[in-house]
C-alpha cells in the first residue's frame, strides 16, 4: 500500500521528472504541528505547472480546515492532480484510483477527487460509469473545493470543471508543498493560445491569462523574506506573459517582469518554464545578460527537426527558423544552457525527417531533453485529422536513438565542465549520502560535493568541478 506520499517529505529535487510523477512536496514544520479536523492527501503527475496548482488547493482546503497528511489510509479527503499530456500519465491515474478506492470500502466516507486537466475529458467515466470517484474538479474551479467536497458528504456529485478567462489565482499564498525552504514555483499565468495539434493543454487549460505583475513581485518578495532564495516563474508560455495594468495602461511584458523579479533581491535566483520559440525575445535575452540572478538557462522545446512535421505539429516556425533562434541565444547569453522536449514518431514521421531531429539535437547542444515517442491525445487536431500511422517498434526505435545521442551530448558538456567554478545554490542533502549537499548552478545543473564548513541550505556557495556524469556534476568547496 502507498502510504507514504512525499507530497510531504520534501527531500527530492523540485524538478518534475519521471521520478516525479504521484509525488509533491510540503512545508511539514509550518502545517503538521497544529492537527486539523480533516486531513487531505494529495498526488500530482504531468508537468510543473499541475505541481504548483497543488499548492494552490492546498492553501485553498487549509483555509477550509483541512489539513495535509502523507498518510493515505488517515485522509478523509483523496486528491489526484491529473494530466493528460501523455496516455502513460492516464494510465497511471487510473492504477491509482483503483488504489484510493479500496481505501473507500475500508473507510467508508472517505472522498475522492480527481482534480486538472484529466476533469472534463473522463468525468463522465470516472462518476457515472466506473464510480471511483465524488468529485471532478477542472484547474479552473479550484475555489469551488469546499462547497464540493461539503456535497459530496452529503452524496451529491461535485463536478466544476468549466473554464475561466479570467481566473489566475492571484489572490492565493499558495501552502509551499515542499519542506526544503530554497526554491520554490510562481504561477505568472494559466492556459495556452499555442494550438499545437499533438497537445490537449488549451481545452483543458483554457486561453492564455496573465497575473497581475504586482501579484507576482509581492510572491517573490514574500517567499525570499522566509528564507526562499530561487523561484520558478511558471507558464505553459512565459514568453506570451502580457499584463495590462488598469490604471496606467502600461503593459509589463515578460522581460520587464524578469527585471522587476530580479531586483526583488540580488540573492534571489530567477528561472523560468515553459518557453516558446516563436514568443521568446532579444529583450528577454538581454534581460537574462544583465541580471546575475536571472538563470542562464532555457527550455526551448523543438519537438522535431523536421520543418514539415513542424508544420503538421502547428509549431509556427520551420528548422532554419528555430536554428536561428539557437544561434541568437548563444551570441547574446554564451554560458547560457539549453533544453528541450523532442517527440519522434509523429504521424506520417519519416526516418529522414527523424535524422533531422537527430542533427537539430546534435547542432542545439542541448544540455538535457525530456524524450517520448508520439502518443495520441483524444480530442486534439492530430486525432482528429492525423493518422498515427509510424508503428510502435520503429517509435521506440527512433526514441532510443534520440536518448542515446542525447545522453552522449549531456556528458560531453558536462565532462567540459571540468575545472570550471560555479555559484551553487544548496538545496538540501544529497540523495545518495547524507555526508554531501546538492544544489544547482545557474545552467540548471546538479552539483554534488562534500559537506565542509558551517554551510546550510539557502547558502550560495563557489564550487569547482572535478567530475562529471551525463547528469550529475561532481564538485569540491574551495576550502577543501
């Protein structure tokens, strides 16, 4: 039985990997010492963005009188944050929720919800025809939690799942679900105009809207005032980021949003995801330069290298297009890092056009990729107009091919690294031994060395590299 959820452990890095997926992370000091009523348990899969809006329903049921618990079998309310990106991720919410529901036959009155971006699409099979569960809630409703959930106590269905064009949240202290008191996530906007035929993100996230820039400012400054010293500045696209102000009618686009994050305080990291090619700018660019604490590090995902599945993938910009985009990043921001997402075996995908997406990863020296092979959305332009027609072996071929060259690229820039100093921020201890720190340089990449002085996490310290793998570096503190 999962009963040991690290949706409060927070004793994992803050990126969301495959590692991942089912786990979040809480502020255990500041929420389990005061007992509540009613206790929630919570998993999230999918992207950041799913994680950040847990915090955001965790704040919303601690002011409702809920409390946190890791302990699924003691929970009186069941959460699972969903995504619908990949049909692994599908598949893994259904194995869950077959878990949660034989914790109901063992503690009847116990609820469950299923909560993002898997809500509209299956609450009709999740309430009516498998009966797994009391509530579907979109990531639009989640305001409309406690009125949900009071009834569903009373054996009512709870379903809010309609979309909002103006709801952003602003308004909310997201509950940190993560104990580590380093980094930390900020929603700067919610939805997606991108219509890209292979992703469900606008019908389940709705259209673009960005926070109020002062909303997001008053975050950072808060979260660096408790001891928080990085966040991530999160959108499905944070290049669109776009905030009119009411009364001046000024509009804060998002190179002066990083501008005004990054003077909250020097020693405030600034990073930021997701970003799109078309919408990233000179002036973002130039604001990364001219701000030490703005990361040197974007994810820019090409999906393809091939200029005609681009366009079947409705990506708005063709391979010489987005090699160009390459080539102004490192001309302007030289130490800059760059990573992507890559999908092979997009319909009608020829081997050809998989030896471009191959030579676009091999130009690009991307430092890491997140990696998968097609998988069809139900409901999207691609399933609606697009044969999935390349078979599942020459898919897991061809992704095996991507994973290998990219593993070879991540270990040839980081074995170059070798030598080299970096400003490490500590974020906690590392996995593997409790007698090293982990923290991560402004590239985004993980720096493993030994403990040595009075360091703690939150401290930013020099560390120079003396190994590497294809993930990890290996480093040393000068006065060792």
């Amino acid at each position: 039985m999962y009963d040991d959820n690290p949706t409060l452990r927070g004793v994992s890095d803050k990126k969301v990997d495959e590692a991942l997926q089912g786990q979040v992370y809480v502020d255990t000091a500041a929420v389990l010492e005061a007992p509540r009523a009613k206790q929630f348990y919570i998993e999230s899969y999918g992207c950041q963005m799913n994680f950040s809006d847990s915090e955001i329903v965790a704040s919303i049921l601690g002011e409702a009188g809920y409390g946190p618990t890791r302990n699924l079998e003691a929970a009186d309310l069941i959460l699972i944050n969903t995504c619908s990106i990949r049909e692994k991720a599908e598949d893994t919410v259904r194995k869950r929720l077959r878990v949660f529901d034989k914790v109901k036959r063992r503690r009847p009155g116990t609820l469950v919800g299923v909560l993002g971006c898997m809500a509209e699409r299956l609450k009709a099979k999740f309430l009516e025809e498998e009966k797994l569960v009391d509530l579907v809630v979109g990531p639009d409703a989640y305001r409309d939690l406690p009125n949900l959930v009071a009834g569903a106590e009373e054996g009512d269905k709870g379903v809010n799942v309609f979309l909002s064009r103006e709801e952003t949240y602003a308004d909310i202290n997201p509950l940190r679900l993560q104990s580590n008191g380093v980094t930390a996530f900020i929603s700067i906007m919610r939805g997606c105009d991108n219509m890209c035929s292979f992703c469900v993100v606008p019908y389940t996230r709705g259209r673009e809207r960005s926070r109020s820039a002062y909303s997001i400012v008053a975050e950072a400054t808060d979260l660096f005032d408790r001891g928080f010293r990085e966040v991530t500045l999160l959108g499905q696209n944070v290049d669109s980021y776009k905030w009119a102000n009411p009364e001046s009618g000024g509009v804060v686009s998002f190179a002066e949003l990083l501008r005004l994050t990054a003077a909250v305080h020097p020693d405030l990291r600034i990073r930021f995801s997701t970003s799109h090619p078309k919408d990233i700018t000179d002036e973002v660019l130039y604001a990364m330069r001219d701000h030490r604490n703005v990361c040197k590090y974007i994810h820019l995902p090409v999906q393809s290298g091939s200029s005609r599945i681009l366009e079947l993938m409705n990506r708005t910009y063709d391979r010489e297009w987005y090699l160009r985009k390459i080539d102004r990043i490192y001309e302007i921001l030289p130490d800059c890092a760059i990573s992507s997402d890559v999908i092979t075996g997009f319909c009608t995908e020829t081997d050809e056009e998989h030896r471009e997406t191959l030579s676009m990863i091999d130009y690009a020296r991307y430092s890491m990729s997140y990696m998968f092979y097609y998988s069809e959305r139900p409901g999207t332009p691609a399933a609606r107009k697009l044969t999935d027609d390349v078979p599942l072996t020459v898919k897991k071929r061809r992704l095996q091919e991507i994973i290998d060259l990219q593993t070879s690229i991540s270990h040839e820039l980081n074995q170059r690294d070798i030598g080299k100093g970096f400003r490490v921020l500590i974020e906690g201890e590392s996995k593997r031994s409790a007698m090293d720190w982990k923290g991560r340089n402004s590239q985004n990449k993980m720096v493993i060395f030994a403990k040595t002085g009075r360091h703690q996490p939150g401290d930013y310290v020099d560390v120079r590299i003396t190994g590497a793998t294809s993930a990890t570096l290996l480093g040393e503190l000068p006065e060792a």
